[in-house]
C-alpha cells in the first residue's frame, strides 16, 4: 500500500483527502505535515489521518508527496524538506504558477515532479484537474497519482507546461466565469420582474441542467445548442445578440489574460 504525505493541510489538500478516503483510499496510508495545532486535530478528528507538525517526519518515508502550500511559500517550504526526500518519492505540487523547473532547482537533481491544476468544485468531488510530469511515470505510478485527483472529479495529462497555462485559463478559472454569467442571468432575471429567490433557483437549476445534458448526454454543446434554438424563437433572439455584440471575442480575450497572468506568476513564483 503506497503511502502519500501531504505538506499543508488546507482547503486543498483536506478536499483531495477527503475524496481519497470516499473512494477506497486508507487513512493509514495517509500522512500530513502542517504547521498549526488545529489543523492537525481537524484533519485527524474528520478523515482519521495521521498528522505532523514536522514535514520531514511526514514525508520521510512517504512513496508519494504532495505538496498543497500557497505559492509564494513554496520555495521555503521545499527548500526546508528537500534533504528528507532523499527515498526519492514523486513529488506533486498543486501549487498554483509554481513552474517544474522551480521545484526542481530546490530538490535534489532527477527527481519525478508532476504538476496539479485542479479546481474549487473538487469540494464536491465535482473538480477537474490537468497533470504534467516532467519524466515518464511507470504505469503504477501514473495510475497512482491519477487515481489521487480522480478521487475529487475529472482528471488529463497534459504533455507540454505550457499547457498547464490553458488548463489554468479553462478549468482553474473557469467555474468564476460561469458564476459571473450566473450572477449575471440572475440580477436580470430580477429586472425582469422575477422575486430574488426564484431567479436565483432558476438560475442555479438551468446551470446544472445545462452542464448534465452536455456531460451525461454525450451530445456536443453546439448540438445541444442548435437543438434548442428555433430560428426566430426567444432563445434564437438572445443567442443573436450575444453573437452580435462579440462573446466569443470577449471570452477569447479573457481567457488569454488568465494566460498572461499565469506566465508572470510562473516568473514571480521561480525565485
Ligand atoms: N483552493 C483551491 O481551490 C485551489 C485550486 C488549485 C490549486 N490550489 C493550490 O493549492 C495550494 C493550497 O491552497 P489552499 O487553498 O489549500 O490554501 P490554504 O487553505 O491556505 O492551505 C495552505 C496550508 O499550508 C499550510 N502551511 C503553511 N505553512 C506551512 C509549512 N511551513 N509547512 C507545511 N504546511 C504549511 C497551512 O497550514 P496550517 O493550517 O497548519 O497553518 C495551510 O493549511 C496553493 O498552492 C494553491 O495555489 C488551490
């Protein structure tokens, strides 16, 4: 049974643990190391984890570690850890913007990174993570560390970094754009006449409809859009208009700025 020791026991990591030990992972064969009395007593009292407040204690003999600390305390964080990875475990970073070539200057030479980008919804085992490994895993390993981040949703490799950056500008940031056009839909909704609440649970039912019939139907989105849209009908007015006004534009040039944002941080986080 391999072992995983997480460094940082925060939201991320206690969502990622969570969705571990739902779908058949032990608590035994999971470790975490993290600063703060309380933390440690919640992740044991709720998962039954084992809990450090020494990092090298919880990764020292792990097969597996994660790394689930903010990004500007990463270089620390690993640079204090790296002599107690001498067991050459493969090390996971969920850090967002902290480049492979970051971590690997502050480990040991050779080792086997892999970079996380999972998302909020990873809560509700609802998340969608993309991975890349700077070297091949065997077939075990990789199957490892996809069934890690599988436990809370959706998991892709991706074989170039860079593309991390679109994951990032997809998924990382991607349930934001679909709140704003929640937020949005709803204080319409409100304009229109329609009490709060109901505009709200409208908005809500219609997002989550939507986002089943394109995953549980297996129909492309376009489909499923051509097949509600009548030429002349309401939903033909309104789609006409957003076309009209430029959204796609308008999402192309977001989404490209989540991309920007990310290469600097990758560049702030390298030092
Ligand atoms: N939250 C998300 O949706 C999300 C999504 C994608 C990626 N991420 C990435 O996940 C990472 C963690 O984010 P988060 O939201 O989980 O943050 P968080 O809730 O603030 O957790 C960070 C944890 O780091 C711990 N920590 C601080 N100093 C430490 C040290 N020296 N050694 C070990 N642990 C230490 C803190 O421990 P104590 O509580 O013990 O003080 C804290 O629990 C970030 O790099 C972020 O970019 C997060």
């Amino acid at each position: 049974m391999s072992s995983i020791a997480f460094i940082g026991g925060g939201n991320m990591a206690s969502c990622i643990i969570g969705g571990m030990i739902t779908n058949g992972f032990s608590p035994d064969q999971i470790l975490v190391g993290t600063p703060s009395a309380g933390t440690r007593q919640k992740l044991e009292s709720t998962y039954g984890v084992t809990t450090f407040a020494d990092n090298h204690a919880a990764a020292a003999s792990a097969d597996l570690v994660v790394l689930a600390v903010k990004p500007q305390m990463m270089h620390a964080v690993v640079a204090d850890l790296a002599p107690a990875l001498g067991h050459r475990p493969i090390v996971i970073s969920v850090a967002a913007g902290v480049p492979v070539a970051a971590l690997s200057n502050w480990l040991a030479e050779g080792m086997s990174i892999v970079r996380a980008m999972p998302n909020t919804p990873s809560m509700l085992e609802s998340g969608a993570t993309g991975l890349f490994t700077n070297q091949t895993l065997s077939d075990a390993n990789q199957q490892l560390v996809n069934s890690i981040f599988q436990a809370v949703g959706y998991t892709c490799w991706v074989d170039d970094e860079a593309l991390i950056d679109a994951v990032i500008a997809v998924s990382g940031s991607g349930p934001a754009y679909f709140y704003l056009v929640m937020e949005i839909m709803q204080k319409i909704g409100e304009e229109l006449g329609l009490p709060s609440k109901t505009a709200q649970e409208l908005c809500q039912q219609t997002a989550l409809g939507a986002a089943r019939m394109a995953t549980e139907t297996g129909i492309p989105p376009c489909q499923l859009r051509a097949q509600v849209t009548s030429p002349g009908g309401t939903t033909h007015a309104a789609i006409s208009c957003f076309q009209e006004q430029g959204l796609e534009a308008i999402f192309r040039q977001a989404m490209n700025s989540a991309v920007g944002r990310a290469q600097e941080m990758s560049k702030d986080y390298s030092s």
